[in-house]
C-alpha cells in the first residue's frame, strides 16, 4: 500500500539567480525528491555591468530537472495537491503582440541606469522634494529597465505589447494565461503593495515613477488561489502532470521567510543570498523604513517588511575571485568550496575584526541612494582575512539596523533569528550572526528554504492546513540554535553603535562629491 494519499505531496519549483530547483515535498516538510539544474552562466554581460539572460533558457533549465524529477518519481504523480513556485524578483521580460521574446530579460542584479528623461509632471516633482524622496524617486526611474529600453531601444519599446517579472513568463509557458501573484512583483512596477493591485490609473502619482502603461501588465490573481492548470504543451515540454492546478503564490525572499517559520513580527528571518535581507512579517501594512514599502506575502493576509542588501553575500564571491588565488588553489586540491576554506581562516580574526568596520554599499540602494562601499579603521596588523571577516560583520551590522527600524515601527522588540541562504550553511557566520544582533538564531531542516516555503504556502492553498501556524508546526523543524556569547556581543555592540551607525552620516557629503566627480569624468 502507498504511504501517501491523495493531495498529500505539492510540486515545488524555485528559480534562484543562480540555478533552478524541482522537487517534492510531503505534508511533513520533508523533501521526498529534488533535482537542481545550474544555470550556465547564469547571465550575459555585453557590457560591464550588465545582467542578461533569454528567458527561454530558463524555461530549459526548468525542463531538465523537472523531467528528471518526474521519470525517476512517477509513482508519486498521483498523489500532487498541485505547482507552487517561487522566482527571483525584479527581472524584466519583454514580449510583442504575438507573445515573442523582444531582447534578452534584464536581470535584478543589472547596473544600467537610464537617463529618465521622460519627465514627471512638475506638481509630482514638487511633492517628491518636499518629502525628500526626490533622490529616491530618481534612482527608482533610473534603475527601471523599461525607461532604460525606451531611451536607448525605441524601437524594441514600441513593439511590446507584454512587460513583466521573469516569473510571470514561466507561469505564462505552464498554464498559458497572462496572469501572476502580486506577491512576485517587489520592484520596478507600478504596484500599490497595500492593496496587493496594480494602480487604477497610469497619471498615479507613485505609479507613473515607473513608465509602464498598465495595459502592458498581467492580471494579478489573489495569494493562494488558482492561477490555471497546467496545459498540455506544459506537459510535453516539462513533464509536470496536464490538469494540475498552479497556485499563487510569490518571490523566492517571501517564500524563504515562510520556510523559515518566521510567521509573527517578533521573529525576524535573515537571508544570507547573493543579495542580503532580514525581513518581518506582519498582519497588518507598515513600511519598512521611512518611503520604503512592505511587500505582500506569500500568505494572503499579511506582509513582509523587508531591508535589503543589495550585494550581499555576492561580496564573499568577490572577494574570493580578488583576493583569495591561494585559498582557491587550496580548495581545487581539496575538493572544497573556496568560501569554506575561507570561513575556517576568519575563526583566527577576533570578533570585530580588530577594529575594521565595513559599511557594505557595494551596489545602490533606495534609502541611501548615493552611498558607496566604505572601509575604515585599517593599519598595518589588518590582513585580507580580516578584510573578509569585516565583510561578513558588515553585511550583519547593516541587516542588525534594519531589524532595528523594524522595532521602532512595530513598537515592540524582535526575540529571535531564523537564517537562511548561502551563508547560513556556516556555523561560523551563524555564530558571528548572533553575536552581533545579540539575539538566538536558528537552522531549519534544510537549505532550501525557499522551496520549503513555496511548498507550505502550496499545500495552504490546497487547503491541506487549517492555518499557517498549523503548516508551520507541521513542515518547518529547527535543527540548530546558536545563543549569543556575551562578551562578544558587547564588541561589536560598541563597533555597532559608536562606529558603524556614525559612517554614513559622516561620509554622506563625501559621496555627493565622489557623485559629481563620476559626473565630470564621464
């Protein structure tokens, strides 16, 4: 007799930056199968600073694994509740008339800027400045992909007849229907997140910052409910059973907060990716720091507040290419990941990295717009080690003030860390990690907790649980809890408060100047 029963298994996919996952997961939390298809490379640069990939390749990627995970786990086809997927965010697909693909997608992790010439009626620009958001507001045009292909493709722009996230295609190839969940649109849309609804009108005032007609965009479908079912052609191409139901569910950062467990606004879940964030959530809409909007969740009824790193643990990579041949000889002899080797060196560094403190702005950001990576405290016993370890502390203090804004807008204190990510599979940035926030900080049963997530927020959709507490009692298990250790958690609190929090404020003139002078040069 089989040991599953109807609806008790949900087919997961989850598209990260750097390759996609298929598997599937039982009522338990457990994965029962997964296959994982890397992507190579993971994006195109025709220029420096440039993310590209066809979003067709994608589509290949999603295909390899899920077919292996379909032949080697056929038996288990008939016991699906249905597809839930979780994706990266913020990457630009543009198709014509006739649903074909236009240029390559523009990935979230792209560095173009447009000019945003396309002025803002003047009354807008009036009230942006007297609120001061206008630097904010001018970033958000300059990094939005579709101003950028107006200015510098007009022809590719006049020919789009569909403007969408990256996970909006894919749901388009399964189900064939131009349709997505708002919970996968935290970026460079035109998106009232508090309503979880595009703008009414293309003049809004907060929706027009982004130059995309409304008629170019999907039909949102409400968190949970049934986005179509998987055609026919869906099936040939990537062996996911014709007929199951797709359900709504959102971006792969929502979906790692709910595999985390991090349900209440006192537990915060922090995500050690490519990019960095700590994130809450919340039952009822708060923004996440002053202008900076909460995003809807995975779960219907609730929001995530969210800080982000924008370079995050991609500063580890960067590092290791620049700075760390030797230890990346090492680890080729070894079998080992370079960052592993790397991790083991730090533990020689004492907390606080004597007295290096890095402000992590590597990439732009929406609260600090002008803002650039920053060093300071170096002399002549500081080594490349202690640079890396500084990085690992920066990334932390930076995320630790998110979590603090956190408090101030909720008004209550945040009790415990969940963690996530790249990073997470490190006992020692774990420990580093609850020993800056001073604060416990958990593991859960697997890495992949983004899947984990989608597979929860499928099976509450399915109507398998009677509530999130319940699917989260069920599927999400702690494995590992590393306690702050005292003595470390005042260094850094002391580099905390009365170094890292002062950077900023301090340099924030000199990066208007270092602005104006890239200005000149160019």
């Amino acid at each position: 007799m089989n040991k599953y029963e109807k609806d008790s298994l949900i087919f997961a996919i989850d598209f990260g930056t750097q390759s996609v996952r298929a598997a599937i997961f039982n009522k338990k939390g457990d994965t029962v199968a997964i296959e994982k298809e890397k992507y190579a490379p993971a994006y195109h640069s025709p220029k420096s600073g440039y993310a590209e990939q066809d979003p067709d390749y994608y589509l290949e990627c999603l295909a390899k694994a899920s077919r292996r995970l379909v032949e080697k786990n056929s038996e288990l086809l008939p016991f699906l509740a249905g597809v839930s997927m979780s994706c990266f965010r913020d990457t630009a697909v543009f198709l014509d008339v006739n649903d074909k693909i236009l240029r390559p997608a523009i990935l979230w992790l792209d560095e173009r800027q447009a000019k945003a010439s396309e002025k803002l009626p003047i009354i807008h620009r009036i009230l942006f400045r007297l609120v001061g958001m206008s630097e904010t507001v001018r970033l958000n045009r300059k990094r939005t992909p579709a101003h950028w292909v107006k200015e510098n493709q007009p022809e590719i722009w006049k020919k789009v007849a569909k403007y969408m996230n990256l996970s909006t295609y894919i749901t388009m190839k399964l189900v064939g229907d131009y349709v997505d969940s708002p919970a996968n649109y935290a970026g460079h849309f035109p998106i009232n997140f508090k309503r979880r609804a595009w703008y009414r009108s293309d003049k809004h005032m907060k929706g027009r910052i982004f130059g995309i007609p409304k008629r170019l965009l999907p039909r949102l479908v409400n968190v949970h409910d049934t986005l179509g079912y998987i055609t026919e052609d869906a099936e040939k191409q990537f062996g996911i059973p014709k007929g199951l139901k797709m359900f709504a569910i959102g971006s792969d950062k929502s979906s790692e907060t709910l595999g985390l467990g991090a349900l209440s606004d006192d537990v915060v879940a922090i995500s050690y990716g490519t990019a960095s964030s700590v994130e809450v959530t919340t039952k009822k809409y708060h923004d996440s720091e002053l202008f900076l909007p909460a995003y809807p969740s995975v779960l219907p009824d609730r929001y995530n507040m969210e800080v982000q790193v924008y370079r995050g643990y991609w500063m580890l990579n960067w590092f290791s290419q620049e700075f760390a041949k030797s230890e990346s000889l090492e680890a080729e002899i070894q079998h080992r990941l370079t960052l592993d080797i790397l991790n083991e060196e730090m533990l020689a560094i004492p907390p606080g990295s004597d007295g290096l403190v890095l402000q992590p702005y590597w990439g732009p950001g929406l609260r600090r717009p002008l803002a650039k990576g920053a060093i300071i405290g170096f002399s002549d016993t500081h080594t490349r080690i202690h640079l890396y370890r500084a990085i690992i502390e920066g990334i932390a203090y930076a995320l630790r003030e998110g979590m603090e804004n956190f408090e101030k807008r909720l008004g209550k204190k945040i009790k415990e860390i969940r963690i996530a990510g790249g990073g997470s599979q490190s006992d020692a940035i774990c420990q580093i990690t609850a020993d800056i926030f001073g604060l416990p900080t958990s593991r859960v049963q697997t890495y992949e907790t983004s899947l984990l997530g989608a597979s929860v927020a499928g099976f509450l959709a399915a109507k398998q649980f009677a509530s999130p507490e319940e699917a989260i009692k069920a599927m999400v298990h702690q494995t590992k809890t590393f306690y702050p250790n005292e003595s470390n958690h005042r260094h850094y609190d002391y580099l905390f408060k009365e170094a890292y929090l002062l950077m900023y404020p301090s340099l924030k003139n000199i990066y208007k100047n270092i602005k104006e002078y890239g200005q000149k040069k160019n």
